[in-house]
C-alpha cells in the first residue's frame, strides 16, 4: 500500500472538477479531456460499483440509506436532514475513487469531476493547488439549469410525490454548494462562480488554464 507521499506523488497528473449541482462540471470535464488528450474519469458513474464495494462498519450512512424507500429518502425528510445524512456528501466512499485513479494508466492526464469531489477530501492528494477547480453556480443560474435538465425529474419520478421530492432535492442542494465556497475558500483553493454571464468556450478556457497550465 502506497504512503501518502508516493499516492500524491502518483496523482500529480489527476485534474480535479468539482461543484455544485448544475454547474456543467461534465460538459467541461469531457470538452477538458478532449482538449488535452486526457482520460476522463466520472465520479457519478461510478457510484453504484463503489456503493457495491462498501461495508455497513465503514460505510453507516450508505447502510442506513440503502435501507429507506424511496419516499423515505426523498419525500419524508426535511432539505437540511437529506444534506447532514447524505453519505457522498459526507465523503463516504471517497477511498474509491482514489483507488479508481491509482488503477487507471498513468501516461496521460486524467481529468475528474462530480460533486463527490469535497475540498477537504481532495486537497491532501493534491501536489500543486493549480490541479483542482470547483465550479459554483449562482442561485439563479442553478434554477435555470435545473428547469433545463429533464433529468433532473429521474429521481422524483421514483417516489410517490415527484414535486416535493424534486423541491427537497434543489433546496438540499442550495446550502451544499453554499458549504463547497466556504471549504475551497478556507483550504486557499480555486473556486470559479458561474453565474451565465460567459459562453460555455470561455468558462472551459478559463478552467483550462486553470488547470493545465
């Protein structure tokens, strides 16, 4: 098993995306990988494996989730009990994705994104602060892209109340992007606001500077 030191060293080619939900880390994430050759390595996607890959001793708020119906999970609680329970906002099952990284061939750069991405949780892998971005959508524009995304409707579509499940989801998530400005903020990390007011070309620039140069 690598020591801290050697995993660092050997995720010194890993560009990380994080942020908030709505945000358009994917779109940037695979137009970054595109751009520079990279592997591009989705945290989403990969939840249902590590999820799989997890233990009730280590992993209690999976358990416990893995436990609730639909209804119970998104209808019955309140926004701010989803976002203190919720495990991959917790940080549960981030070993996964580090493990993930350290399989993948390490000849070219590797581009990551996802909201699992947490500051505190990224920035002791971090050699150079320049490899990590997170990017903040502004309530407005976070309203507008969620009016935009019919996939947005995939999990209320699963419970027996879609409109309230839908509206503690977007209320979950408004004081979860507000705690990722405050992480990046304290740990000195870059944070980029989106707010809509640039064109998709120039906030990919901007990330990609950011990160690969």
């Amino acid at each position: 098993m690598e020591n801290t030191d050697d995993v660092v060293s050997a995720l010194s080619h890993v560009r990380w995306i994080g942020g908030g939900s709505g945000a358009a880390k994917s779109v940037i994430a695979g137009a970054l990988a595109e751009m520079h050759g990279a592997t591009l390595y989705d945290t989403d996607a990969a939840m249902r494996d590590h999820a799989a890959r997890s233990t009730p001793d280590r992993h209690p708020r999976l358990a416990a989730f893995m436990a609730m119906s639909m209804d119970d999970r998104w209808v019955q609680r309140r926004p701010q009990e989803m976002l203190e329970t919720f495990l991959w906002f917790a940080g549960e099952g981030f070993e996964f994705i580090v493990a993930d990284l350290l399989d993948l061939p390490r000849d070219r750069p590797i581009v990551v994104d996802g909201f699992r991405l947490l500051p505190r949780r990224v920035a002791p892998f971090l050699r150079d602060r320049r490899q990590a971005i997170w990017l903040l959508p502004t309530p407005a524009f976070w309203d507008q892209a969620f009016d935009a995304r019919g996939a947005t409707w995939s999990i209320p579509n699963r419970t027996g109340d879609p409109e309230r499940a839908l509206s503690n989801l977007l209320e979950r998530d408004a004081p979860f992007t507000e705690r990722l400005r405050r992480d990046t903020f304290a740990l000195g990390l870059a944070m980029l606001q989106v707010d809509g007011t640039l064109p998709e070309e120039v906030l990919l620039q901007a990330v990609s500077d950011h990160l690969f140069e």
